[in-house]
C-alpha cells in the first residue's frame, strides 16, 4: 500500500523491478466522488474509479443495488370485512379470530385478517376464553302471541278448508291476533299461500283413460321420447288482456287512473299452432278465426311436415302427440291426411294438458312476454316470434325427456294430475 503523499507517476523501473507488467505506468489519482485511488488508464478522462463509472454508466442497476428491498406484503384477508352489516357474525369468523389470537398476533392484525372490528375480536377473544363457546347465547325476543294449541287448530282448519283465507280463520276461530300473525303461523306449518290451478274436474272415466294411455307408454326410454314430436294450440293476447295485475298504490286511489288497468272490449289476440321435439322448437303457424279440420290439414301439411324433415330426417320413425279433439283431430279429413302422409298420432287422453309438454312452452312463452307491451297484431306477432326463438335449446329437450316421470306420477296418483 502506498504511503504519503500520492505521486503522480509511477517509476518505470518499479514496474519492470516488481513485475507488474506495466498496469502501474500512468497516471494515479484519486476519485471525484469518493475517496478511492486509481489508476487512469490511457484515453480516460472521466476520473472516476470503477465502482463510480459503473455506476455512471448504468444507473439503474446502481439504483436497485442502492434501494433497499421492499417490506413483503401483508397476506390478504381471509373474510371480506363484516363491517355496517347488521347480520350476525359467521361462526367460522368467530373462530379464526380465536385461532390468530391462540397464535400471538397483534390483535389489529386478527381485525384485518378476520374481516371484522377491533370490538368484535375483543367480545369474542373473551367469550371463549369465558366459556368456551362461540355460539350465540338464546335471546328472548318478543313473546308470541298464540300458543302451541292455537296454532295447532289454525294448521288444522287450514288443512280442512284449504281455500280458507288467514281473514276468514280470524273469524271463524275468533281470534285476537293480527291477519298477518294467522299467515305467519300458516307459513310455519307449512302451510303457504299460492295461487290455485285452475283444472278440469276429473271423472273416474277420464282417470281410467289417463292411466291407461300410463301404462301403455310405462315402458318408453326418455331416447323414445326423444322421437316424438309434440304440438297444441294457443291463443296469445296483447294489450288489453285480462287476469290479476298487481299494483302498490296509496289508501284511497283504488279509483286513481295511475293505478288502473284499463281494459280494451276487444283485447288483442293471435291463436297459434306450435310444435316442438327434444331437438328445439317447430314451426309456428298464426291463423285468424277458429280452427277448422280442412285448416288442422293444412297446417300439418306447411308446418308439421317441414319440422318433422328438419329435426328427425327423411324416413325416420317419429310419432306426434296432440289433443285429442273430436271436432278437429279425429276428423275423417285429417285423419285420412295423417295416414297418406305416415302421421302416426298417439293416443291421447283427454283433459290431459299436464302430459303434454307443448302446454309448458305456452307457459314459458307467457311469462318472457308478459313485461312486454303489444299495441297492435303486428307486434304481438313479431313478440311471439322472437319469444319462441329466444328460448334455449335445452328447455326443449329437458321437457321431453320428462315424460317418464309424467308416465310414472299418473300411475302413482291412479291416474289423478300430476305435478307438471
């Protein structure tokens, strides 16, 4: 190592008497941003050592050498923050605050981790280490105002006299409570208000019939099923229809305008003939007026034939399942049509919507079009058409390959409805 003052020059003959090769011979200084000594090579005229031209040179990397390394991120919470809700707080949350406790975390950490305030992992901490449950301690509430026996015999009339309303039970069991308490009670029988069906009344003939067309399909696979095409008749109406509307307006404007569904005369309609099978929906054929045999015909020539070539091809075995009306089905024009043609029909029994899917397209379709307004025949038309085309595929096939559990419920109810 040098000592004193720094020369200028190294001596030639030093470098030829150590053997250094030369790396001494030129010029020593010391550099511009720190205190160490080098030596200035020939053509450098930046004097800084090593460390500071590199630096210079590459500062980026001077910089991430220079930067310390970034603190590790806190882990993410594991329960999104339970903060402003009024819900009681999940046990598994109650939990894992206990857990990080057990583990030694600061508590401002367990707040964060857990979702929820510094309050709450206080209370729960302590209630655990109090008594060892997390569970909620039982609340009095507000005391009921019926007892075990008055809602017994309020489940039990109900079952008797199901179209009983909660009104009429408040006076026919003079009771002392609110409607609304009745309903609840009703509710907790299980008991829940819902609109009734409006069905035809079957005879036993008419179940005799139902299970025996049961029994005769009882057999047939949901791929059976598949091959059958199922078609029915509907009438579509647009503005001006009736039924229930539903409507929530102030005490004494039942009469106001703004509140009222005004009702047209004569409502607009488009009767409709549709088809469908397991592969999606058939043609649809609008008609004006009733329907007649020859116009049955007709349909099943422009219609039914076109579908039945798209979805099941050329000669294929298919069957067609549809009402069973005197007038119209079991026409000797139609009927010697459909044997020309190799229309094999099912045999249907009457009153029987709940075995022909095609009643649930007509019920899908009402309810997309039924928040959708038609002023005039062209767009109820136009509506019915893009309903149908909107419905997905598999709502198709779905409903064909129901008919097995359809077969099976008539022969268990012996031939009453079924649920569908």
């Amino acid at each position: 190592m040098l000592q004193g003052p720094v020369p200028t020059r190294c001596c030639a003959r030093v470098c030829a008497a150590v053997g250094v090769g030369g790396w001494l011979c030129g010029v020593q200084r010391q550099c511009k941003q720190c205190p160490n000594i080098f030596v200035v090579k020939t053509g450098e005229k930046h004097g800084l050592c090593h460390e500071c031209n590199h630096a210079r040179r590459y500062p980026s990397s001077a910089a991430a050498a220079a930067t310390p390394p970034a603190a590790p991120s806190p882990p993410p919470p594991l329960f999104p923050s339970h903060s402003g809700s009024h819900a009681p707080l999940p046990l598994i949350q109650r939990a894992a605050a206990v857990v990080l406790e057990k583990q030694g975390l600061p508590r401002g950490v367990i707040a964060q981790q857990a979702g929820m305030s510094l309050p709450s992992v206080r209370r729960w901490v302590d209630r655990f280490e109090e008594k060892s449950s997390l569970a909620d301690e039982p609340r009095s509430g507000r005391p009921r105002c019926t007892d075990e026996a008055m809602d017994t015999a309020l489940a039990f009339v109900s079952r008797v006299e199901p179209f009983a309303t909660p009104r009429q039970l408040k006076r026919k069991l003079q009771l002392d409570v609110s409607v609304d308490t009745i309903d609840r009670r009703l509710i907790e029988a299980g008991l829940h208000g819902r609109v009734a069906r409006h069905v035809f009344q079957l005879t036993d003939a008419h179940k005799r019939q139902r299970l025996s067309f049961a029994h005769g399909y009882e057999r047939w696979t949901e791929d059976d099923w598949c091959k059958v095409l199922f078609a029915d008749i509907k009438t579509f109406q647009g503005v001006g229809r009736s039924g229930q509307v539903w409507v929530r307006r102030p005490v004494g404007e039942a009469a106001n305008p703004e509140y009222s569904v005004a009702h047209k005369p004569h409502p607009i309609s488009v009767p409709a003939w549709g088809c469908f099978s397991a592969h999606g929906p058939g043609y649809m054929a609008m008609f004006e007026g009733s329907m007649s045999a020859a116009g049955l015909r007709d349909i099943f020539r422009d219609y039914l034939l076109p579908t039945v070539e798209e979805h099941f091809g050329e000669g294929a075995d298919w069957w067609l399942l549809h009402d069973n009306d005197p007038g119209r089905h079991k026409s000797k024009v139609l009927k010697e049509w459909m044997h020309r043609n190799y229309v094999r029909p099912l045999d249907f029994p009457p009153y029987s919507p709940d075995l022909n899917p095609q009643e649930n397209v007509w019920a899908e379709m009402d309810k997309r079009m039924d928040s959708t307004r038609a002023d005039t025949k062209e767009e109820l038309e136009a509506l019915i058409n893009q309903t149908l085309t909107n419905i997905p595929p598999t709502f198709f096939s779905t409903l064909a390959r129901s008919m097995p559990k359809r077969i099976a419920q008539v022969i268990e109810r012996k031939g009453a409805y079924t649920d569908f």
